[in-house]
C-alpha cells in the first residue's frame, strides 16, 4: 500500500488531521519500513498532491481536512 493510499485512508476515518497525527499512524504502519525526515518528506509530499488534486484542504498552519 502506498503513502497517499493509507493518507487517503486515514481522510476517511477522520475526516480532519493535523500534520503530527500522520506522522504517528504511518510511523506506527507496518507496511512503512521508512523513518525519520525521509518518512516526514514522503509525507508531505503525498499531502501536497493531495491538496493539488482537490481532496483535502488546509485549514490551518499544519492541518488539513477532507474535501466534500
């Protein structure tokens, strides 16, 4: 499973997530062998398409929520 599936996963359990959250769900992921600043990075860039393509928007500095 890739990054922006779980992410996307996650978007439907919880329909808002700050930045930290997702970091501790994938950290904690088994299928996730990555970590440290690279894990953070695969993130972020995961969350960047996400919000170019729609589903999710930010609302604050470090949380997003589920587009409707």
């Amino acid at each position: 499973m890739s990054y922006m599936n779980i992410i996307k996963n996650l978007f439907y359990e919880r329909a808002e997530l700050t930045l930290n959250e997702i970091y501790l769900e994938l950290s904690m992921h088994d299928e996730i062998s990555t970590t440290g600043e690279k894990l953070r990075h695969r993130i972020r860039s995961a969350i960047y398409t996400l919000k170019k393509n729609g589903e999710i928007d930010r609302i604050s500095r470090m949380t997003y929520r589920k587009r409707e």
